[in-house]
C-alpha cells in the first residue's frame, strides 16, 4: 500500500465545548476514490474543513506527505495542493463564470488581469468538465444551481489539486453531468490525485469510490474497500442501529377527489403550457432534469412568480394566488418547502421557535398580540411531532444540522395546517436517517387527505415515494407515469424526451 | 461575566457599564475642579433625561427601520416639517398635524423603498431634501406662526410629581415599541423580514407592509419629537432636527441592534441613547475646547462598535 497522502493523528475538535471530531485518526492515499460517509452532525464536514485550512484542530496533527502542517488559510491549503469544494456553493454571483474560476490567480499582464487570457484559461476547464456550454462571459448568478456547481468543479480543478475534496458536490447536478464528473474523477485516480468524496446518494458512492470511511458522532468507525461490507451493513454502521424498509408502503391506487387542477401554465420561456392534477390524499412527484421548469411551476402556484397565465384551479375555485401570505391564507391553504433552505426557507440567525411561527403569526395571536403561552405550545407540539433534535427554541436555528434545519421548514408549514404542500427537492444533503424521516412524515400528510406535489432530483425518491410522476422537460409535462410504469429507465427516457420525438 | 451574557444582552451590558464609567468620570473631575457632584444630583440626571426625550423618541422609530436592515436619513426634516406645519396650524390640530405629517412621509418612504425597490439610504435621503425644500418655500414669502402651542409646552416642559412630562412621553413610547417588538406578529415580522426578506416573504409574511409600517413608525416617531422640541425650545425653525441623524443612529447601534438587521432589543436602544446623552453633558461640563468633544464621541462610537463587532461575529 502506497503512503498516505494526508494523514490525521488524533485530531479533536470541539465548538462551544460540543465535540464536533473527537481522537480521529484518518488517512486517504493517493490515487483513490475516498468515500467519506456518515449522517448530517457526523463530523465530515469539520473533518474536511481542517483539511482545507478553514478550521484548526483543538489537539492532534496533521500530516502531509508525511510532514506535519497546519494551515493557517485556505489559501495556504489551495498552495500546498488541498483544494476543497464545499457544499454551499463559493462562486460570487455578482462576477462572471471566468472571473470565479480564475478568481484566486488571475492570469496577469503589466499587474493587470489579462481578461483574454483568463477566458482561453477558463474556457480549457470548462471543456474539460464537458460544459463548453456555458459562456465564460456569463454572469454567475444567471446560471441554474446544476450548472454552477460545473462551474465550481471547474475552479477547483485549475488549481491543480493533489487532494481534492468534493462536499454534497452532485447534489444539484443533471445525471450528464454526474457522468461527467465520474470520469474526471476516474481520469484524476489515475494521475495520483486522491478525491474525497461526501455524498449522501449511496449508488454515488457504489458507482464511484473504491475506498469508504464511516464516521458517526464525530468519531472515525471503520475505513474499509469497497465491497466489503452491504449497503445494509454500512447504513447500520452510519447510524449506529437498524432501518426498516427505506420507503413507507403505498397505499392502493382509489379514485380521487382531485383538489388542484393546472391547465396550460405559462410564464416567460420557463414554463409552457403545464397541465397537472392532484388529488386530496396524493403524492404526486415532479421528474426530469433539473431546470426543466419544475422550479418554477412550485413557485408560480405559491404566488410568488408575476405574468404567470393558464388557468389554475384549487379546490374548485379559479385563479393563481397573487402571493405567498394569499396561498397560505386562502380558504384552501398552500404551502411551499423551498429548493435552499438556508437562503429561502429558514432565517439562519433567528431563534428556532421564530422559524417554526413566522408562517403562522395569526394562528398564536389574540387581535395583533401574540399570546405567549398558545406560541410556546405550538412550538413544542411542532418540535415533538416532527422530533427535531434541538438544545431549546430560543437557540439560532443555524445551530441545527441540515436535516433538522429542514425539519423546521416543514414544522413550520405544517403549523398552517396547509391543504396541498409543494416541496422543492426536500430531501437534498440530508442524512438517510432523516431522509427515511420525511419519507414517512410525507405519506402519513398524505393519508390524513393533503395534496403533495414535490420535485426530486433523485430518481429512487421520486419512483418509491410518489403515487404519480409527472416527467417535465423544457417547461411541459411530456410524460405521465404511475404504477409500475414508474422506473428509472421509464423516467429517464421521458427526462430526455426520447420516447416523445421517437412518436 | 460578559462572555455568559447571551449575543443579545452583552452589548447592552457594556454600553451599561461604560455609562457607569462616564458617570464616575465626570464625578471625579468635578470633585477634583469645584469639590460638587452634580452629575449625581437626582434633578440634573431629571434634566438629562428630559432633553434626552427627544432623542430617545427618534431613536426608537429609527431602530424599527434598521432591524429591517434599512435606513432613515429623513429624520432631520421630517421632525422639523412636522414641527414647523404644526405650529402654522396651531391651535388643538396641531398634535394631529403633526402626526399626520409623519405617517406621510412614512407612508412615502415606505412606499419608494418596498415597491419602488429604491435602497432606502438614497430614497430617505432625497425626501430628506425634497421636505427641507418645501419648508423653505412655505416659510419663504411670509412668515408662518411658528410659537408653541400650550400643548407642546405642557408635554415638553411641565412636570408631574416632581418628573418632567417629556420622561412620561418617551416612556410611553418605549412601552408601546417594546411590545410591538416582542409580542406581535407585526414586531416578529420586523425581525423575520431584517433577518433574511426572501424567507420571510416565502413564509407568506408580506414584507411590503412590514417595510412600510416601521417606515411610518420612524416618521411618527419623528413627528412627535419635533412636537415636543418645539415645546422644548418654544417655537419651531428650520434645521431644529439636524442634531438628532446622527445621535439616533449611534443610539441604536450602540445598543446592539445589528446596522444589517435581524437582531436587536430596545432595552439596548434605551441604554444606547442614555450613554450619548450623558457623554454630551459630562463633556460639556468639562468645558474642553470645541473640538475636544467631537473627537471624544465619534472615538468612543467606532471603539464600542470594535468591541461588539469582535464579540458579535456570527458564522453560519
């Protein structure tokens, strides 16, 4: 076996006296796939964070090709061939795709940034990276998540990594360019390079590492080959105790009553003419490829998109609320979990009971004032019914691990007690055990008789979760499927408009 | 001790403490030069807080405005139109005028700033200018009434139980922000809407009139201190409320409520505006050459804001 390239000796961690990583110790060799896997709050990401020089270790070191370092910056980690992609995505939006990917060293002409030679520069890497797509000119913050994340793969490999580190890094991506990042992963393994690798999408993980660490707790259970251990057996090691059957069961297809009925859905090029329908007790999932306008049909029907046309009926009644606090309000109650929690769905900085009351001030409030005792309550009761793990309400919600975070979302919705909830890729970076979690809380929503339209970006989710998909591309539903007509080849062809244009 | 304190609490904490060394302070050195303490004499902290009223007033408008991570430059000519168009009126409408005066201009900045999409720092700004121009036309041709009213008189100079009317008035208004803030939804929204607006907005709280209604807040906040300045200093004139911008801002801050949004509690504001207050007078009693004062208070603002800054620096 080769040296290891990285190495860690006994590395603690802690926040606030909280023990984040506790006596690791840990290695990734070079040219291998490092598979690096355990629930949300496991430590992987202090774990790669010292690595990258974003956090100092309490005890412990750290060595590189066999010397001790410690980083000071993550530039120093970039200069000594540590190169991290991390899973919130670090491009500035306001810049353009070239200024981002050369944005640590610019190409310089008389101490100028020679702007030509920065675009050849990116260019090369976007070609790489299969996405000679996207213009180097283009500003970053115009480009759909899927593409951006290409683009950040893109910055991260000019920087000529030794050890690179890709965090939730296919999260948002389209399965082409999963694809492509496969064999650029594979290309890099064979240059000596050593790629660790965070994913919460266990056939990621198969398809692609050869080697996989499980941490829980913030301690380093076992590194292990691939092969070497189940799926069953590494989810066990990951959570420390059993999981039942990964989806709740389906209840049997019966005739329903349906509750929100769209007929040609327009809004600018996005959307072209949707036609869906729902039923009060039914899980309806949304496929196709990302930006597909899947996005946008969620937003136009919570009211949030202007110049929407089509016709739009819930619940008998016509019309596209004109706002958010009109389709949560309404006699027939919508709710909407939106695609980035952090930004859209929760107020980081706030107390977690502020989160969990802010879409439903009116339902604690005698006249304008808030009654103290009914908001505690209903706190309490939403924390218990979705059991999120918290220290108490008043802490910032930011303290949360991402799946909670996400749980305060839906908490808070629920406390509407809405009629059809939309979910936007629900489940995206959050641990299995979590996940299983919303699973089960989505068809128990659905079995007391509300609507669910959810968009998914994983396949399995949409196809073991959903009692109909409807398969969107290019702003239109080309396809419907339901019963044992949902599989993945089944979505997958209709994501790619094959079986339509062969018709 | 401080370290215990939560994010919330430590500002207000060390701005209560530095009042404490100011008065300390200012003692020591009247004790040293005329062997008095009167920075201690319940009747002169009275009279400090009478005149901080007024700021204390305007503070609290301006507080709801930057916990929605926005500003209000308008204070200066809105608390002086209020004034100087309530006293043209005179008579018992004079209150209402004034009032009414603010919630306009709060109804208009509010508007420019949520539907308009204007930064608030340059909408305030203009209708700051705009008012002081139609002041200057209304008082250009002839001269308007401008003595107090016996109303302003009565808030801003009488006193009941030996404590002067204009400490009830701030007091009033204090009660009444504070439990906008912390026990309805409109207060809760405030801070929802500071903290992070497309969350907000996508909670379904509507965030348009949560901008306008702290912006008319700050107006009628304004107004009322014009109203009882003018009682103050007997009559309304231009340029009465240029003292009080930048004092309001300070006050705030120092405080502790974030200048970004989303965090802050008006038990900061209150304090932030007692230690400005005092730092003026105790300077002012040390007769120090014009110049000295200046530099003492913006030292003493950008050093407290370091020493929050150092503590309040939040991750996420």
């Amino acid at each position: 076996m080769t040296e290891p390239i990285v190495e860690y000796r006994g590395i603690s961690k802690y926040f606030a006296g909280i023990r984040a990583l506790e006596k690791v110790d840990f290695a990734c060799r070079p040219g291998t796939i490092h598979a690096i896997l355990g629930e949300n709050g496991a430590g992987k990401s202090t774990l790669i964070k010292i690595m990258a020089g974003v956090l100092v270790p309490d005890a412990g070191e750290m060595l590189l090709e066999g010397r001790t370092v410690s980083f000071a910056s993550p530039d120093e980690a970039t200069r000594n061939g540590i190169v991290c992609m991390f899973q919130e995505l670090s491009l500035v939006p306001d810049l353009t795709v070239a200024d981002n990917i050369c944005i640590s060293d610019p190409p310089r002409r008389f101490g100028l940034i020679d702007r030509r030679a920065q675009v050849r520069r990116a260019e090369a890497l976007l070609a790489r990276v299969r996405c000679e797509d996207i213009d180097p000119h283009a500003l970053v913050r115009e480009l759909p998540l899927s593409r951006r994340q290409m683009v950040e793969i893109a910055k991260a490999l000019g920087r000529d990594p030794k050890v690179l580190i890709l965090d939730e890094a296919t999260s948002a991506l389209t399965s082409r360019d999963v694809q492509t990042v496969y064999d650029l992963l594979a290309d890099l393994k064979g240059r000596g390079v050593s790629s660790l690798f965070i994913s919460h999408r266990m056939h990621e993980v198969e398809a692609l590492c050869d080697t996989l660490s499980v941490f829980r707790n913030g301690q380093h259970i076992e590194t292990f080959a691939k092969g070497a251990h189940s799926d069953t057996e590494i989810v066990r090691l990951m959570i420390g105790r059993d999981v039942e059957a990964q989806f709740p069961p389906k209840p049997q297809p019966k005739a329903l009553d349906p509750i929100l009925t769209v007929k040609g859905l327009r809004w600018e090029n996005r959307l072209n003419g949707v036609d869906v329908s729902i039923g009060r007790g039914e899980i309806v999932g949304l496929g196709g490829l990302d930006g597909q306008g899947q996005k946008e049909l969620l937003l136009a029907l919570f009211g949030v998109l202007r110049g929407v046309s089509g016709s739009v009926e819930v619940a008998g009644k016509r019309g596209i609320p004109s706002s958010p606090y009109a389709a949560k309000s309404g006699s027939t109650r919508i709710a909407l979990v939106p695609e980035d929690r952090k930004t859209e769905g929760l107020m980081l900085g706030m107390p977690i009971a502020d989160n969990l009351l802010a879409a439903a001030f009116d339902r604690v409030s005698r006249g304008p004032v808030i009654d103290s005792g009914l908001a505690s309550r209903a706190v309490a009761e939403a924390l218990a019914k979705l059991q999120v793990r918290i220290g108490a309400p008043t802490d910032a919600v930011m303290t949360l691990s991402g799946g909670n975070q996400q749980k305060v979302v839906i908490a808070k919705w629920l406390m509407v007690d809405p009629d059809i909830i939309l979910l936007n890729d629900p489940t995206r970076g959050i641990d299995v055990g979590t996940k299983q979690e919303i699973y089960r809380l989505m068809r128990s929503l659905a079995d007391d008789g509300k609507a669910i339209l959810f968009y998914s970006s994983d396949y399995a989710e949409l196809i073991g979760c959903s009692d109909r998909v409807y398969v969107l591309y290019d702003g239109r539903v080309v396809s419907e499927l339901e019963g044992d007509a949902m599989t993945e080849e089944g979505i997958v062809a209709a994501s790619l408009n094959i079986d339509v244009e062969a018709a | 001790m401080l370290a215990r304190l939560s994010p919330e609490d430590r500002p207000i904490a060390i701005a209560a403490l530095f009042i404490l060394a100011i008065l300390i302070a200012g003692t020591a050195y009247t004790l040293i030069t005329s062997g008095t303490v009167p920075l201690l004499s319940p009747g002169y902290l009275l009279q400090q807080l009478q005149t901080g009223a007024f700021l204390g007033i305007c503070a609290a408008g301006m507080m709801m405005v930057i916990l929605l991570g926005h500003i209000d430059l308008s204070i200066p000519w809105t608390l002086s139109a209020a004034a100087m168009t309530a006293t043209a009126v005179g008579g018992d409408l004079a209150l209402p005028t004034a009032l009414a005066v603010g919630l306009a201009v709060g109804l208009f900045n509010g508007f420019g700033v949520a539907y308009l999409r204007i930064p608030s720092m340059i909408f305030t700004l203009g209708v700051d200018t705009v008012l002081r121009g139609l002041m200057v036309a209304q008082t250009g041709g002839f001269a308007p009434q401008d003595r107090a009213t016996p109303m302003m008189l009565f808030l801003a100079k009488e006193k009941i139980l030996g404590i002067p009317v204009a400490i009830f008035v701030w007091a009033a208004v204090s009660v009444a922000i504070s439990v906008i803030l912390t026990r309805t939804a409109f207060g809760r929204s405030v801070y929802a809407t500071g903290s992070r607006e497309a969350a907000a907005y996508l909670s379904g709280i509507r965030t348009r009139r949560v901008i306008i209604g702290a912006f008319v807040t700050s107006g009628l906040c304004a107004a009322l201190a014009g109203f009882l300045l003018t009682g103050y200093s007997a009559k309304a004139y231009q340029g009465m409320g240029n003292a009080f911008l930048l004092p309001a801002i300070a006050a705030v801050v120092l405080g502790g409520t974030h200048i970004l949004g989303g965090r802050g509690r008006y038990a900061g504001t209150l304090v932030g505006v007692i230690l400005i207050v005092l730092l003026n007078s105790v300077l002012s009693i040390m007769q120090m050459p014009e110049a000295g004062p200046q530099i003492i208070y913006g030292t003493v603002i950008i050093g407290m804001l370091l020493v929050y800054g150092r503590n309040a620096r939040v991750t996420s």
